[in-house]
C-alpha cells in the first residue's frame, strides 16, 4: 500500500517516493531537534512551506491510489 505525507496545515502532499523515504530518515533526528526546544513533534517532518504554514507532515495511507491527478508511472 502506498502512502504519502500530508500538512496539518496547509495540505501539502508528498507522495514521491523517494521524496518521502529521504524525509523519513530523517525523521529521528528533526523530531529530537523540536523536542530541544521544547515542542512535542506532530508529524513526521516540517512542511516544505513550514515558514509559511508551520504545519508538519503526516503520514496518510493511499488507500485509492491515483485519484483523478497526474500517474507517474513508468
Ligand atoms: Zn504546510
């Protein structure tokens, strides 16, 4: 099943696979840098329009797969 991450706030969505395996490694080490300075982390990484926005990445199942936007497939 695929999945993808999308902003608490803004909607955003990652569903690059790459993009989102890259995000994920780092994970670990954004979410100790938010509770540094004494933040609970609520997604799994920052939004690419974080200044804007603030929202964080969540993880999502795709449970429908490409719905009615552009196929990347090869
Ligand atoms: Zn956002």
């Amino acid at each position: 099943m695929a999945i993808k991450l999308v902003c608490d706030r803004c909607g955003a969505e990652l569903d690059k696979r790459e993009a989102i395996e890259l995000a994920l490694e780092g994970t670990a080490a954004w979410q100790a840098s938010v509770r540094d300075r004494g933040d609970e982390p609520r997604g799994v990484f920052p939004c690419e329009n974080y200044i804007r926005c603030r929202g964080e990445m969540i993880i999502r199942e795709d449970k429908n797969g490409h719905k009615g936007g552009k196929t990347n497939k090869r």
